[in-house]
C-alpha cells in the first residue's frame, strides 16, 4: 500500500510541474505584418515594415507568428536577425516579391541569421523576378561582372524547419545555408526556367544535420550543392529537373576547405538533368577529402552523365590540368541507380591520378542508353573498389 500511495504522489508531482510550467509559458502571439505598415500592392517597398515586425516578434518570450497574409508585397533587401527569445514562425500566405534588376550588388535579399527554433511555412512564394537580372550575368566573360543576389540565406540557423513554401525565378541561387545545425526542408518548391544561370537550388556549406526531403527542385544549375563542410547531409524523396543534378562540389578550388562527409540521397528522381549523382573537384586543386557518401534507389530519366565523378572540372577553361586534383574520394557507394541515359557514357569516374578513388563500390546499377552510338558505356580512370554493373558497361577496378 505504502509502494502505491509513493507512486501517487510521485504522479501528482509530475502534473502539478506540467501546470506549472505551463502556467507559466507565455501564448502564442500573432504579429501580422499589416499592423506594422506593410501594403500588399506589389509596388511599396515593405522592408521597414517587416523588420519592425521581426524584431517586434523575435523579443516575444513566448511562440511569435510573423503573418504575411496573402496579397503581394515587395520586399528589398532586409536580414531577420537574433538570437529571439522564443520560437518564432514565419508565416507567409502571399507572396514576398524581390525588386527588378541586380539589387545593390551586396549578394542577397531575404536573409534568416543567428536564430533558434525558426519555422518558414504557410504556402506562399518568395518571387526573386530573376528575369529581371539573369542577362547580367556573363562571369564565364567578365571577371567584373555584378554579383546578383541570393534569394534566401540561412546563416547559423539552428533547429528549424522550412516547410511548405516557393521559391520562384531566383537571381542567383534559390537558398543558400550556411554555418547551419539541424535545418529541415520538407515539401518546398523551387522553380526557374532551365536557361537561368547559377540558380542553385538549394547550396549547403560549413553545414550539419540538413534534411531535404519530399521536394520539387526544377531550376536551371545543380538542383542541390553540397560545398566545403558539408557533413550528415540526408537528401530524400526529391524531385530534380531540369537543372545539372545533385553535386557534391566543387571542391579544392581554396585553400584549408573543409572536409564533406556522410552524404547520403536516396528515394529520388531526376529528369532530363545535365548531370545525374555528380561529385566535382577542380583540376589543380588544394588539398580537402570526400568520404562516405551513399547514392541509394535513384531513377534516371533521360539524363546525361548519370553517375559521374570529374575530378577535372574546370568549366569556363583556362584551368591548369599539369597537376592532379588533390582531394581524396573514398567511401562511396552507388546503390540500385535505375533508368535512361542521354550520354553515351553512363558511368564515368575519372578519378585523380594522385590520389586515386578508393573504395568505390557500385551495384544493382540498370541504367540503359538508347542512342545512335551502340550501349552505354563505363569510364574508370584512377579508381580502387567494385562494381556489379547490369547495363552501362563495366569498371575493371
């Protein structure tokens, strides 16, 4: 009897800390954009109106809601800074549009940075009117040339979640993320014509722990990069194309980069991309490695280059291809990779010559090319590892 009665009081304890605390969490609160000056008629510049918001929101002790009903606001460039004082949600309804032309060539627009517990959601569209832009864009000729900016920068952003929302027509890449920890994106959309230039889907570095899954990528560079400190990267159940594929790199163009590790996509397709599952580093590289990298039940349509590591990329020319790339590949698994090739060449791994690829093991690889130009094939230069190819070829390791 004495065991029962310790049992209840302990749970009564329990309920009365549960009341408490709840007792003493402040509720929700909604700060609705309009109530700060903001006017959805696509032509006012709403920046004043929105930081006033966030920064109202963000010294909320308890769960804020930033509301940006439906309606069309124009938006300059504007960060959201904290650290806030409580979960916040960024709600959009309607639509957050960019202004036209390059901006004030700082690189960015819409910028999240340094905070905890951060929710993007709502449905609505970050409209970037990269078509305003894109024909300034000519690097490949002009070392000059403007820098246009990032439609939605994440920079040090903490145990959050992006969820439900469009980034259409960006100038340059869609989202970049930054110095991030535990960041989930889940059902986004991400949409650019195919002939837009350097419109990156979604761009990672110095990060860990991001999740990309159930997501629409169709843009008109890599649907999804991973740069330099990319680590416990888990891309699943995405949707590329068109766009140049999913790459790891490029990597070993500056000194010190730090090293991308534990890679996996799986459960995704891509469709008439430039390049399938591609991992690049440039020729003449600095040293950094690539390690544990796992490809698992892709299908290919109508891709070209499907499977490809290119450890000589160089793509406007004028490289220094004398010396071997100096980043190490190893560990990488290519798993039951399915579907057609545009290329003739459906696997190549043209690896270093000074540091070789190692461990690189391909299987239940069914990809099958179509073209004038007899079967697929398989390049293998400079790799150590196995494969068990059914179409494509084979790679004598």
């Amino acid at each position: 009897m004495a065991s029962i009665l310790s049992f209840t009081t302990f749970c009564l304890s329990l309920l009365l800390t549960a009341l408490v605390v709840m007792a003493r969490s402040p509720p929700s609160k909604i700060y609705d954009v309009r109530k700060f000056g903001a006017v959805p008629d696509g032509r006012t510049d709403n920046r004043k109106a929105f930081l006033k918001t966030f920064n109202e929101a963000c010294q909320y002790k308890g769960q804020s809601h930033v509301v940006i009903p439906k309606g069309t606001f124009l938006v300059s460039i504007v960060e959201f800074v904290g650290p806030c004082r409580g979960p916040i949600n960024f709600y959009l309804r309607g639509v957050i549009k960019a202004g036209a032309g390059i901006g004030n060539g700082k690189g960015r627009w819409i910028t999240f940075r340094h905070i905890n517990r951060l929710t993007v959601t709502g449905g609505g569209t970050f409209d970037g009117q990269g078509e305003t832009a894109w024909h300034h864009n000519d690097c490949s000729q002009n070392p000059n040339c403007p820098s246009l900016p990032i439609s939605i920068r994440f920079d040090f952003v903490r145990n959050s979640l992006v969820s439900g929302i469009t980034s259409l027509n960006s100038k340059n890449f869609h989202i970049n993320v930054m110095g991030c920890t535990n960041l989930r994106f889940k059902g986004i959309r991400i949409i650019a014509p195919s002939e837009s230039p350097n419109t990156d889907g979604i761009h990672i570095g110095l990060s860990s722990k991001i999740l990309i899954s159930k997501s629409i990528i169709a843009t008109g560079d890599d649907c999804i990069s991973m740069g330099p400190g990319s680590r416990k990267i888990h891309v699943r159940g995405v949707w590329c194309g068109p766009g140049h594929g999913i790459s790891i790199g490029s990597l070993g163009k500056y000194p010190d980069e730090d090293d991308v590790s534990d890679i996996t996509v799986k459960d995704s397709v891509l469709q008439g991309t430039e390049n399938g599952l591609r991992i690049k580093s440039w020729a003449s590289s600095h040293e950094c490695k690539v390690f544990n990298v796992l490809y698992q039940n892709i299908i290919m349509k109508d891709v070209n280059n499907p499977i490809f590591i290119d450890q000589q990329y160089c793509p406007s020319g004028g490289c220094d291809n004398s010396k071997a790339s100096s980043v190490q590949i190893h560990n990488v698994r290519f798993q039951k990779i399915l579907g057609t090739s545009k290329s003739k060449e459906v696997v190549k791994l043209r690896c270093s010559s000074r540091y070789p690829c190692r461990n690189i093991k391909l299987s239940n690889i069914d990809i099958s090319y179509r073209g004038p130009h007899g079967p697929g094939e398989s390049v293998c230069l400079n790799v150590n590892g196995r494969s068990t190819l059914q179409k494509g070829g084979s790679c004598a390791f």
